[in-house]
C-alpha cells in the first residue's frame, strides 16, 4: 500500500477553489474528463473522456461544502488497471493567506501508487492553471520573441532536453509531464504504458539519447530550449508503428514526424514551421 499528500498554495479565494474541485462538466485540468453525474455525498461517478469511453469510476464518500471531499476511484480505462482495489483521494481546501491551500490526499494499492504518486502532483499544478490567475499569466503568449537556433539533438544537448521537459514543455498542461515523449518510442504495451511513471519515461529516453537512437531537433530563443520535435525513419518509431499498425516492409525508407511540443508562451510565433522547415 502506497499513501502520499501534496499540497498548493493558490492566490483565490477558498470558494472559487472549493467549487473548481466539484465542479461538473469537463474538467480540462483532470485529464480533460467530464464527469456524469454531480460530485454529491453517495454517488456513483463515470468519468468520461473527450472521446466518450469511461476512463473511472468514482464512489463519493464524504462532501463536507466547502472543504472536504473524499472519494474512492478505480482507474477502468485498461484491463490491469480496472482490476486493482479503488484508490481513495482526499481533497481539503482551506484558506492560506489571501488565498487558498489545496490538498490532496492518496492512498492506493502498490500498482496504482506507483503511477499515483506524481499524477496527484500535476492535477494539482492543473488545477492551479485553471483558477489561479497568477499562474496563467505565467504561461501566457508572448507578444514577440527573438531569433531562433534550430539545433539536432545530440547526446552533448542532453541538459537541455531534460530543461525542457521537466520544466516547461507541458507546463500548460500537466497531465502530459510523465511522457517525455517517449510514447513516440515504446515498445510495450497499452496496459504496460497505463502503469509507466514519469521517473521510467525520463529514465528510458535519456538512455536512448545517449546511445543516439533518437533522431529530434530542439529551437532555442536567446539560448533557452522553446520547441521540440521527433522524426526518423518511421520503421525506428516503434510507437508510431504501434499505434499506427503499421507493418514495417510497407515503412521502409519512409520517414515520419512524430511529435511537436512548443513551450506555452512561445506558439503563434512559427516555431513548429521553422522546425519542420529544417
């Protein structure tokens, strides 16, 4: 059994975070889910994705307005994870400062926690981007940026896919952090990735960068890493092969651009042209 808490200090006032956490409709900071029936003491709650299939399933334990809410959900969108015991979360808000302070609470099976533990972290940060008007300024477009460097990725620029990806790459959307764009690579899987942490991503991509197996160019502005993207020979994407059922005699000599990531504040500017262009 796994347990953990992990906390955010919000500019807000309790109310306006209180309500964020129970909120119906869709939820673009949890997994961009909507949930089908109100966040009320006993009920049974399908969480459902943009696409419509149910990806959890939720029972309400407790509603303690406008502070307390514990819930106990089951992770149901693959087979191994549907299997596991629910995990309970706890959600408390309470007030800090001139703010607010949300906190999550978790406690799950050894499987689920291991993917928990930094998931509970980034629905916080997502939640935060969704109310807090100071972190959405911190992501917010600029109005013009510098010149830009477009570099290949090599092992020597390691530091800077790793500045990139830890730091601002999916600062806009947290739920994304854990790939690393190692999706663009995997070899495994559906319910193998559904249980991959973001410690295994990072772990396993630097390790393909090292030995040079990943094909990537990165942009720099004013020497700062803004924008990523990933190509190669279709046939070495083992995740766009995957995901693609992709037969690889019919790729050979074929190339792909798998992925682009543009940092927040610097889209609109033609960073994703400029890369595709190199």
């Amino acid at each position: 059994m796994k347990s953990g808490q992990y906390e955010i200090d919000l500019t807000v006032s309790p109310d306006v975070a209180w309500n964020a956490v129970i909120a119906g409709g869709r939820r673009d900071w949890y997994y961009r889910l909507t949930p089908d029936v109100d966040l009320v003491e006993g009920a049974h709650i399908r969480w459902q994705s943009p696409g419509g299939s149910v990806a959890e399933e939720s029972d309400v334990v407790e509603v303690v307005a406008p502070r307390r809410l514990v819930m106990k959900t089951r992770y149901v969108f693959v087979p191994n994870l549907a299997a596991e015991e629910p995990h309970k979360l706890e959600w408390e808000v309470l007030p800090s400062g001139s703010g607010s302070r949300v906190s999550l609470k978790w406690e799950a099976g050894d499987v689920v926690g291991a993917v928990f533990q930094p998931e509970a972290e980034s629905m916080l940060l997502g939640l935060r981007l969704a109310v807090d008007p100071e972190a959405q300024g911190e992501i917010a477009r600029l109005e013009s940026i510098g010149p830009l460097e477009i570099r290949d990725l090599t092992p020597e620029r390691l530091d800077d896919y790793l500045q990139f990806f830890d730091h601002d790459a999916f600062r806009d959307y947290p739920a994304w952090r854990s790939c690393y764009c190692m999706e663009t690579h995997r070899t495994i899987s559906d319910e193998e990735w559904a249980t991959r942490t973001a410690e295994e991503n990072r772990r396993d991509m630097v390790e393909l960068i090292k030995q040079g197996k990943v094909t990537s160019l990165l942009a720099y502005e004013d020497g700062k890493p803004v924008g990523w993207c990933n190509y190669g020979p279709t046939t070495t994407l083992d995740g766009v092969m995957r995901r693609f059922k992709l037969e690889a005699p019919e790729h050979r000599g074929v190339g792909s651009v798998a992925c682009f990531v543009i940092a927040a504040p610097y889209r609109g500017h033609g960073i994703a042209s400029r890369l595709l262009d190199t």
